[in-house]
C-alpha cells in the first residue's frame, strides 16, 4: 500500500467495505451538487456528460463511471436562447468504485412514483 494511500486508511474507523460504501457516495453528491445548475442546451449536452464523467473518474478508487443527461426536456425550437439549467431529474448516473477487494455501484436516477433523483447503491460485491 502506497505511504499516501496508508494515512488515508488510518482515518477511516470503518471497514474497507464500509468505506468503499462512502466513497460511492461521496461521487454521487459531487454530482449532483457541482454539476446541477450548468448551462446545457441538445448540443453541449455530450461534451456536459463527458465532462461530468471525466472530472468524477479522477477521484479516488472510481473504476468506471457513465453520465446521460434526460435530452427529452430540451426545448424543440431552437435559437441562441434555448438552454436550461440542469435539474436532478435530467441526471442518469453509474459509478463504480474499487477499494481493497470490494467493488461498489452507485447510481442516481429520477425515480417517478418518488419525485426525486434519487442516488443508491446498486451492487457490492467482494472481488
């Protein structure tokens, strides 16, 4: 284990599962809570999933990592003013986050009966 990768570890009073539980979330908050707000229109949206997707893969211990934005809400007329902001229910995500031998998926998705988008952990498995 790499020096820096030890301090890390000796902060955490938790299980690597555990903490690999919290990393997944702690992807999902960054999500939605730096990226909700941006400017978006049908032709950004591809670089703003891209974008998204790259700025959350280089955190620590994310493996994978898939952005989509809802492109249904766009407006169908479109001029120099046809962006909106992006909303929590426009968001599709899924990360997966390796640490030690755990593997965790969480994944956020606009859940229609809850009107909310909501993030939750899909899957752990122990590799």
């Amino acid at each position: 284990m790499p020096a820096r990768e030890e301090i890390a570890s000796a902060k955490f009073a938790c299980s690597d599962r555990e903490r690999a539980v919290f990393e997944a979330g702690i992807k999902m908050a960054t999500i939605y809570h730096q990226f909700v707000g941006t400017p978006v229109n049908r032709d950004t949206a591809p670089g703003l999933e891209k974008a998204i997707s790259e700025a959350i893969g280089v955190q620590p211990y994310v493996q994978w990592v898939d952005v989509r934005i809802d492109r249904s809400v766009f407006p169908a007329d479109r001029d120099r003013y046809s962006y909106i902001s992006l909303t929590g229910d426009m968001l599709d995500a899924v990360v997966r986050i390796s640490l030690g031998k755990w593997r965790v998926t969480a994944e956020m998705r606009y859940d229609e009966a809850l009107r909310y988008p909501l993030m939750y952990v899909s899957s752990i498995t122990e590799e």
